[in-house]
C-alpha cells in the first residue's frame, strides 16, 4: 500500500512524517518527491508526505487509482491561522511566492491575505479530490487522538508510543 499525506504546507508535516517513521512496515519520508514529481514513483509500503502532492493530484490518481488495498490518503490539517501566521513568519520564499507571483502572477501584494487564500484553495482541492476516496483526515492539533486510527487504517506495525512521541516535539518551526 502507498499512502500519500497531503497538506498545505506549514501544518505540521514533519512532523507526521517522523512519526511514519515509526512503522517498520513502511518507508514514510517527507518532500522526497523533489526527486520523483516528473515520474510520480512511489515505492510500495510507502508513505510520503508532501505538501507539492496537492498539485499532482490527478497524475497520483491516474498512477495508482483509488483501491483502498492499494492506496490511502490522508489529508493532514492545521489551525488556518496558526498556519497562515507560520507562512508569514518564512517570508515571500516557497510555496507562499509560487503562488502569489506564479500561479496567481501578483494579484495581491499582501503576504497575510495570500498565505490564507494558499491555504484556504489548497485545502478546498484536496477535500473535493478525495470526495469518494478512501482517505483520513487528522488535525495536527490533535495529532494525538487522530493519528493513532490511521496507523490502524493502514496496518501500520511498529512502535506507535514513540510515534506519537513526535508530536510533542516542534520539528521545522519558523
């Protein structure tokens, strides 16, 4: 099975994928896609987690379709505030600036209402793509209550204590 998390970006991603790390059933690894974006190849027992995937989306499906023996998704969540203030404290880099002057070419000049438009947009696609779609959901806010049934969902084996360990720990804060 391939799970693929897919989020905005600055929502905690992670930190969910260190706590993937856990599974000694699955290779889990965050924004290793760099590497595999143009070839969408994901080994299988996988995890990755990813904020670009939301942009693939439709590559994704095509390549691995939407068996539930096959593939999961989840779609990782976080306080759209909290995650809007987390853009702004990166600045204009990243995502944050493809969108705002590649995808949208400039229509705001304020970095505030762009990164909530980000996120409000990104967020919008990934929950019409997985309408009828096997997937999960988890607020990264309550990682602790919600993580745990998606191990389950997926067969997850290893050491979820220690897994859920990683969520008490900030990974990659701004």
């Amino acid at each position: 099975m391939r799970v693929f998390v897919l989020c905005t970006g600055r929502c905690g991603s992670l930190s969910v994928a260190r706590a993937f790390r856990h599974a000694t059933n699955y290779t889990a690894a965050h924004e290793s896609g760099r590497r595999n974006h143009y070839t969408m190849t994901y080994p299988e027992d996988h995890i990755e987690v990813d904020n670009r995937l939301a942009w693939f989306l439709g590559r994704l499906s095509e390549r691995y379709g939407n068996d539930p023996q096959e593939i999961h998704w989840v779609h990782l969540k976080r306080d759209p505030m909290a995650c809007a203030k987390s853009f702004e404290k990166r600045g204009e880099g990243g995502i944050l600036n493809a969108y705002r002057n590649g995808i949208k070419q400039g229509a705001c000049d304020c970095v505030p209402h762009e990164a909530r438009d980000l996120i409000r947009t990104v967020n919008a696609n990934i929950r019409e793509f997985l309408k009828g779609r096997p997937h999960s959901s988890i607020f990264i806010e309550r990682a602790h209550e919600e993580f745990p049934p998606i191990w389950n969902t997926i067969g997850a084996a290893g050491d979820l204590e220690a897994a859920l360990a990683e969520f008490d720990t900030r990974h990659n804060a701004s």
